[in-house]
C-alpha cells in the first residue's frame, strides 16, 4: 500500500494512494480500463501500461462505486 504521511496544522495525516500495483511483464501495452457508470458496454480508459512497466491503480476507483469493475487489456 501506498501512502502519504503529511503534517497539518499540528496533526498528521495518512493519505492512501492505492493497494493495487499492476506489473507488466508481458511483450505488449496493457490498458487498464473500467466500466461507465451510465452505459455499461461503455469503457473508460484509466492507464496504459508500457512493457516492463508498473502502474498503481487508484484508490478511489476500487471503492468510489461499489459495481464498478476494472479490466485488463492489451493494447495493440
């Protein structure tokens, strides 16, 4: 896990960034890409990982909606 110890106004502050690191070790790109919250057979691009490559998936989009799924793809 990720995070970010800050100290603000005389207290300290833990920010978590992400819990998920996706490592390519493939010989392509991998998108990483999640459903529209609207029209499922919608997809949102979130990152491109290049090969050789890591990527920390954000926080909020593991828990900002509770039906929200994340795919892997490869990037062609």
């Amino acid at each position: 896990m990720l995070c970010d110890a800050q100290i603000e106004n005389d207290r300290r502050r833990v920010v978590l960034s992400s819990i998920v690191r996706v490592v390519n070790h493939t010989t392509l790109p991998l998108l990483i890409l999640n459903t529209d919250q609207i029209d499922e057979k919608k997809y949102n691009s979130i990152a491109r990982i290049d090969i050789n490559k890591d990527f920390y998936i954000p926080i909020d989009l593991l828990y900002g909606y509770s039906s929200s799924q994340i795919f892997i793809a490869i990037d062609e």
